[in-house]
C-alpha cells in the first residue's frame, strides 16, 4: 500500500453525489466495530438500523468493494464512510478476520484464472463462412439505410417534429436485425433532437453524418487502415480485447485520470474514464460495462495517476485503450492542462481523423469562470479564449473556483463542455 488515500480521493469513488453524503454522515468511529486494515485491504462493521450489522471491506488493490449491505450502488455509503474513517488515520492496522481474508483470497484467485486467460494463446479464428455472411447482412442492413435516410431528407425535415419515436426505433430495430449494433443506437438517438431548440439544423446534421458512414463503409477496402477499422468500429464490429493488447498501439506514460461518467441505456451501464498523458499529453478513453447492480471497474480513479503502458483500440484516431500493464500504484496528482487554443487545435486535429466523434476530451489550466451577456457560464484563459459550459446546475462549481484559476476537466460535445472535475492549487480534484 503506497500510503492512506485523502479524502478527495475516497469522494471520487462516490456513484453519485448523495452516496457522498450519506457515506459523510457515517463516517464517525462510534458507528463501527472490528475495524482493521493492511497492506492491501481495509475492512469493518457498521451499525445499521435496528439489529442490522453490515460488513464492509475494501480491496485496495483493485480498487474493489463488497458490503452485505443491500444498497445496489458500488461502492455503498458503507464502504465511502469506512475508507473516509481509513483516510483520516482512525482504523488502526491489524489482522483480517477470516469474512474479509475470504472475500479477498477469491478476488485474487479471480484475478489470476483471468490473467491465465488474458495470457492464453489467440482463439481460433472466426469461420470464412461466418464472417462473410456478417459482412453480406451489414451491407443489406446499411443499403437499406441509405434509403431511409435519403427518404427523411426527400420528404422534409419538418415532419420530424411531429414523428412518432417509432419512426427511428424501427429503423434502429433493422439495424440491430443486420448486425450493426453500433448504429442502432445512434439512429435511435436521433428521436430526441426533434424536442430541442435549433433541431433541423442538428438533426440535418446527424443524417449527414449516417450518410457519410454509409458511403465510408461501401468504399472501405480503398480506404487507409486506420479509417477502415474506425468505419468499421462505428457500423459496430468490435475487436476482441486480447487482441488489441497483443497487437494494438502501446503506449507508456503517467496517466492521470481526468474525468468519468456513467451512462445507462438498453439495460447496461457504461463508464467512461478519460486519462491523458504526462509527458505525451495524450488522451486515452477507458470503457468498462456492467448489468444493472453489478459492479463497474473502479481501478481508475479520477484525481490519481499512474504509471501504466496503454494498449490503443486500432483506428485514424487511437482514442479508446486498455491498461495493458500497470508498473506501480496510483498517487494523486492533478492533470497538466492545455489553453483553450490548444485544445482547440488538439479537437480539430481529431475531427480530421474521426470525423464521427461524438465526444472529445478537455483539460484546460489556469482558466476561471465568467457569465457572457446572455447569461451563459463559459470557461475564459488568460488570454481571453473561452468555451462555453453544458450544465443545469453551476453552483458547485461556482464554489469550488472562487472565482480564481482553476484546472479544468471535461467533455466537449456539440453542446458545449460539460463539466467533469476540476483542480485548485491549494486543494484536490472535486468532481462535478
């Protein structure tokens, strides 16, 4: 254990905002028993309501959390409040009793049948056959696209407004039929632009860009590889991980988790973890996936850094990764920034390549907040550039700068930047 976490830290571990105050409100000795921690775990009892004894223990090493509590979320406020109680120096070291020795024995032994696997040799590849019947069903499914799309355009936009969602779930629902996936569910998306101020022009847009992949897709073999694998990856064939760490792009560098978001949609939640590089200041996007309840990979957290060797998903803009192989434990640290000029450069650079990219990573320094004539919140450098904010609610991070200069990590999407953490000079990273 490379030393106890601050509190910053343990709050970025929260699901979500009230899972951070709950686990505040527990984080008091007298409401735990058969506290302990070593090396490599953190573990002890609170006293619920009523006769009800949780036990909750932490895994440092993962991070991984378990707690008979019967909270879906993950990490509970349980085991928030007992990392905080563990990060102000109150639970003592000691030996783990044999609830918590047990549940961490089976998380290595996991860990090691998973790394065997990881390391076993490639699977056979797919069947000829099998590939190119998929190959015939995506291009049916994408020619069929193409004249839908092109109907939308011929019959108007402004029947959009007032179309059923069935108009794009049936669309998408074909899609899915022809093994597209990935497209299903941006075409399903597109029944929300309909409802928002300025739609004809996005949703315009957005067919444009469906048409662009279409046509991208029927011209793939005289395209340049790596635009090939990002057609290819945006219509919805994926390339198996085992692949992409034995034969894709690595890179090693302190990484620094900047930002994460969770998502939910079509019963699975997605995390994304945005990273960038030290010394390259390069941004990697590590996804993970999980069912409703169960647990999502906590190993990156926002606010830390590590020194890792990434492996890059191939594509004309490497962006998503893998951590291939870790060469030591995370320590906290705040990001190293760019002006909005250079990020802007940095996102034009990367539209060049992709230009289906949906979202981009932004790590700003030394930038304040400040309110234009029209009352929006926009991010300004110190040399006058700015970025406009996406967000419902800017108080907290109104409190947290102070008005002075602050780093600042987010994503920056169509409508603007939404916020993800930010860092001040004299303080840890809070998240948004």
């Amino acid at each position: 254990m490379s030393g106890r976490w601050d509190r910053g830290r343990v709050a970025g571990l929260a699901p979500d905002a009230a899972s951070a105050k709950a686990a505040e409100g527990i984080a008091w000795p007298a409401r735990w028993g058969g506290t302990g921690c070593d090396d490599e775990a953190v573990w002890g009892e609170c006293q619920g309501s009523g006769a009800s004894v949780y036990r909750a223990c932490a895994d440092l090493a993962g991070p991984a959390f378990r707690c008979s509590c019967p909270s879906r979320k993950i990490p509970c406020k349980h085991v928030l409040g007992l990392l905080l109680l563990w990060s102000d120096g109150t639970v003592a070291s000691g030996a783990r009793p044999g609830w918590a020795a047990e549940w961490v024995g089976q998380r290595r032994e996991r860990a090691g049948r998973a790394q065997e696997r990881t390391a076993a040799p490639a699977a056979k590849a797919r069947d000829p056959k099998t590939v190119e019947r998929r190959e015939r069903r995506v291009e049916d499914g994408l020619a069929e696209l193409d004249q839908w799309l092109r109907d939308q355009v011929a019959h108007g936009l402004a029947q959009a407004e007032k179309a059923p969602y069935g108009l794009w779930d049936d669309a998408a629902r074909r899609l899915v039929d022809a093994q597209a996936g990935a497209l299903s569910g941006q075409v399903r998306a597109l029944a929300a632009i309909p409802r928002q101020p300025g739609w004809p022009d996005r949703l315009l847009e957005e067919y444009a860009l469906l048409r662009l992949l279409v046509r991208a897709y029927g011209r793939r073999a005289a395209l340049p590889a790596g635009l090939r694998d990002t057609v290819r990856s945006r219509v919805g064939f994926t390339v198996p991980q085992d692949e992409v760490v034995r034969d894709g792009e690595r890179v090693r560098d302190r990484w620094c988790a900047t930002g994460s978001r969770d998502t939910a949609q079509d019963q699975l939640t997605t995390r994304r973890v945005w990273l960038r590089g030290r010394e390259t200041g390069r941004p990697a996007l590590v996804l993970s996936f999980a069912a409703p309840g169960a647990p999502l990979d906590a190993s990156l957290v926002v606010g830390t850094e590590v020194d890792a060797e990434l492996a890059f998903y191939p594509g004309a803009q490497p962006l998503r990764a893998l951590v291939a192989e870790r060469h030591g434990p995370a320590v906290a640290a705040a990001p190293a920034g760019t002006s909005v000029a250079g990020f802007l450069d940095e996102h034009a650079a990367a539209l060049a390549n992709d230009p289906w990219l949906e979202r981009w990573p932004a790590t700003l320094e030394g930038v304040r907040l400040a309110r234009t004539q029209g009352n929006g919140l926009h991010v300004v450098d110190e040399a006058g550039d700015s970025l406009p904010l996406r967000m419902a609610d800017p108080w907290r991070l109104l409190a947290v700068s102070g008005g002075g200069p602050v780093t600042f990590a987010g994503e920056w999407t169509p409508e603007g930047l939404r916020p993800l953490a930010v860092w001040q000079a004299d303080e840890g990273g809070v998240l948004l």
